[in-house]
C-alpha cells in the first residue's frame, strides 16, 4: 500500500511539471504474429484456469457440436488469453460446427488493436462423434486457413463430455498444427495458470463483448474440467510474480487515453517505484492524480487533487477495488472532481 506516495512525489516541485513530465508510453511494438519456428512450441500449450472453465461452461450449454476462437499470444509457446464463444450466425448440429466468420472478423480487430492479441485457432466440441482428436475435415480446414492467413502454427482444442447431461466432465483435448510441414497434428501439453487471464479481467472491468457472457466461466469448477486423457482436474501452477508488460502496458495506455479525452488536454505518466502516476488537468493550477499499482490487476492506490499554484495534494476518496482495467470508473472519479472543482 502506497501511503502518502502523492503527496510526498508532487510536494518536493509542486510547481516544476516541465521536469516531472512524461510522454504517454508508447504501445509494444506490432502484435506478436508467430513463432520464429513453430517447432519451439515444444508441446505445450499456456492458459489460464478461466479460459479452461469459460470452454467448459459453453460446451455444457449445448447438446449439440459448439465452439469458439482462440486469442493470445504466440512467441515461443502459443498462450491462450481469451476463449471465445461463436457468434450469432454459428452453425451447430449433432455432428458439425461451423464459426461465424464475420463475427471472428469484428472481435478479431479490436483485440489486435487494442490488446495485442491474434487469433490463431479454435475450440469445438464432439458430443457425438466419439473423436478426441481433430477429424478429418478439421485437418483440412485449418490446413487451408493456416495457408491463407500464411500462419506456420495454428492450434484446435477438441471437447468431449462424458457423464451426466446437467453437470458434465468436459475433457479439452489441445493439438498443434506445424503448417511448415505436412506432418500430422500433435498433442499439446497445456500450462494452467490460476485465476482469470488478465485481458479477460480487463474486458469484463470495461463492459466490453457483452455478447461472450465473459463471467460465466465462474459458474463451472475447475473440478468438472480434465485434461486429454488424465483422470484428476488440472494442476495449476504456482502464482505467477506478474502480468506480462505488454497487457499492463496496453491498460494504462487505454487508461491515458480515456483520461485525456476527458479532460481534453494531455495526460502526464510518471514511473515510479511502487508503478505509475498519471495526472490529469482539471484546470489551471488544479489537476488530479492517480497512483497506479504496477502489478496486475494494477489497483488505484491513491488520487488526490493538486494545486500546484500552492503546492498542495488533498486526498479523494474513491470506492475499493478501482482498477486500472476500469477505465470508466477512473475516468467517472476525474469528471466528479472536475465537476466539484466547479461548483
């Protein structure tokens, strides 16, 4: 917990905001695509615990074949961040699933844009058709997609269910295409790491896809999920340190830019030991700024209003548990305050 890390950061140069000045970090570099070679995949696939569950609840809504698109990722392991449902306009029948291509095209955009995320397969079900392993037809069409797309690696989750109709075991069978050859698809080992994916979190903090449902993995344990052939639910790794950069990075840079919208000047960002500063003009000589977590799921610490005139920083409360992910909420407490400032 930060105490009086504001005050104590802006009471030594109230007035000197030329010196604690920074430009908006830059967003990474383009998205990451692929790997360099395919084969560094080295058989193992990286997920978080809600995406098993989110594919496990969908699969359990439908007595019929369903599906979904994969996001994430891929350098040296492909790394699923976000597990989708199909679109409206998906095809299902007892033994065929087909995607809504047009709905994969408008979520794939804003997830590029904004998140650094590509698609780079799928997810289906096999209620009925008894197969743990892509069909025949599955190998062509991600065969033919991969050669369009000029992707060297794809991957596809097959989903099978066994037991009770009502609360299912979901088995996720992972396979990994090496388009660089014309070698048959292989297993994939998967990595689960605990808790919700970060760009998940995100999403549902900013009420973003409404459509996906995004919490409704909450409502499957992890108990009713296995993996391939393994008899117990999934182990999970131990607490991972931290989020990767690009995902923090890519949050306070949507952050600054609803902040600037907002407050129709630009925004400072001010690196710090405990994460950032982010600052905010109301109106000459007042501003309010937000100390930021570094670590996921990057908590807003402390905001205080600045008078930089008098060289002052007065405490504003805030409800518990903002974000940054929660850029509504942020941008909600910057407009209260320029608001009050008015009054």
């Amino acid at each position: 917990m930060v105490i009086k890390s504001l005050a104590r950061f802006f009471g030594r140069r109230p007035k000197d905001t030329a010196a604690t000045t920074a430009s908006p970090a830059a967003p990474p570099a383009g998205m990451p695509t692929t790997p360099a070679r395919p084969g560094d995949a080295a058989g193992v696939l990286i997920t978080w615990e809600s995406e098993l569950r989110a594919i496990a609840a969908e699969a359990s809504a439908w007595t019929v074949e369903t599906g979904g698109d994969l996001f994430g990722r891929w350098q040296v392991n492909p790394t699923v961040f976000l597990a989708t449902k199909a679109g409206p306009k998906a095809q299902r029948n007892n033994a065929h699933f087909r995607l809504d291509v047009d709905y994969l095209r408008d979520l794939s955009e804003p997830l590029a844009t904004h998140w650094a995320l590509r698609y780079f397969g799928d997810w289906h079900s096999h209620h009925r058709l008894g197969l743990s392993e892509p069909s025949s037809g599955d190998r062509r069409r991600i065969r033919q997609l991969g050669s369009r797309n000029q992707f060297p690696g794809m991957a596809e989750i097959i989903v099978t269910t066994e037991g009770s109709h009502y609360r299912p075991i979901v088995r996720v069978h992972p396979w990994f295409y090496d388009l660089s050859v014309e070698d048959e698809p292989t297993t994939l080992r998967v990595k689960v790491l605990p808790g919700c994916s970060p760009i998940r979190q995100a999403l549902v903090a900013s009420g973003k896809f409404p459509e996906q449902s995004l919490r409704a993995w909450e409502g499957v344990p992890l108990q009713r999920v296995r993996l391939s052939d393994c008899g117990d639910p999934p182990s999970l790794e131990e607490e991972q340190a931290d989020v990767d950069a690009t995902t923090r990075e890519r949050t306070l840079s949507h952050l600054a830019d609803a902040l600037k919208q907002a407050s129709g000047g630009p925004i400072e960002q001010h690196a710090t030991a405990f994460g950032h500063i982010l600052v905010a003009r109301i109106e000459e000589p007042n501003h309010v700024a937000f100390a930021i977590d570094g670590k996921w799921p990057m908590s807003v610490l402390e905001v205080h209003r600045l008078d930089r005139n008098a060289g002052t920083t007065t405490p504003i409360s805030t409800r518990d548990g903002l974000m940054a992910p929660d850029v509504a909420g942020i941008v909600e407490v910057f407009r209260a305050a320029k608001s009050s400032e008015r009054t």
